[in-house]
C-alpha cells in the first residue's frame, strides 16, 4: 500500500523502455552556480537495476576523446527529462560489462533493430522554455546595466574634458605688449 503512494507521489507516469544494447541520448539537468542547462549524455546502456521501480538505475557507457566514461542515471529522478532511443541491438546478456574490454570493430553489434522510442517527462518542455526565459532575461538585464554604464562614463568624460578646457583657458595668461 505504502509502495504504491510512493510510486504515484515520486515516480514517472510512463518509464521508457529501455534495454541493454540500447545507443541512448539522456537529456538532464545541471546547475552551476545559479544556472540551469540540459546536457545530454548519448551512449550504449551497458545494464539496468531493479528495474521499473523507483530505485532503478541505467548503466549507459560513452567512449569521450578515447576515454570509456560510464554514468548511472536513476530513472525516476526529478533532473531528468527526456530519454530518446537512438538505435536498439539485440543482445543476448543483461549485462553488457565485456564491452569495456573491446576495442573498434570488435565492439560492434551485430543485429541492430530499428524500433526507435522518445520518452519525455511532460513538464520536460516547460522547463526547457523556463531556462531559456531566464536567460532572456538574465541577458536583457545585462545589457541595460551596461548601457547604464556606458551613459555614466560618457557623462564622466564630457565634464573631465569640459573642466581640461576651463582649466586650460584660466591658466594661459593674457598677452601683454610689454611681455614683448
């Protein structure tokens, strides 16, 4: 009874269907400092745990500049918004961990299955266009600050110029036949 008000409060109404062998793209959320972006992290899911439930987890594992970078993504976690199936391979294990040790053709996966699937969470969208708001608006009050900046600087420099030339016209003494 518990597990089933838990699931309704914290979970995803549709889990994506996700297998090993799949070359996913996961779309989630990062915050640095007081910014918010989606990064996605496109690579093979090498494993799955505990499965639909609310502690699952996918094992998806990219190869960056000759480096294998592995990342575990919790599939009911709030920071993730979309899971997008690239390709699907049919495979015959659960868990894909002998990829690890395989280098370039050898790597490769034989039969690939054409079912291509998106899942997104449905305020994906709306997040994604409150980030970009933000933004806007971040960037609009930038240059308006910099306006302002500018416009005290002009002001700045016209009375420096103007009291150059008050000073300029005060010391030069006038002329006089007999200095001659």
């Amino acid at each position: 009874m518990q597990t089933e008000n838990l699931i309704k409060k914290f979970g995803k109404q549709n889990v994506p269907e996700i297998r090993p062998g799949d070359t996913i793209k996961v779309h989630f959320k990062i915050t640095e400092g007081n910014k918010t972006r989606i990064q996605i992290f496109e690579g093979m899911c090498i494993g799955l745990k505990h499965g639909k439930g609310l502690d699952g987890s996918v094992k998806v594992r990219k190869i960056s500049s000759g480096i294998g970078v592995e990342r575990t993504f919790p599939l009911h976690s709030p920071l993730i918004t979309k899971f997008e199936k690239v390709k699907s391979v049919k495979v015959s294990r659960a868990k894909l961990y002998f990829l690890r040790d395989l280098i370039g053709k050898k790597k490769k996966r034989k039969s690939e299955i054409k079912s291509y699937g998106l899942w997104e969470e449905a305020m994906g969208e709306e997040e994604v266009a409150k980030i970009e708001a933000e933004k806007a608006k971040l960037a609009e009050a930038k240059a308006a600050q910099k306006a302002e900046e500018e416009a005290k600087l002009k002001d700045k420099f016209e009375q420096a110029v103007a009291s150059h030339i008050e000073e300029a016209t005060e010391e030069k003494p006038a002329e006089t036949p007999e200095a001659k």
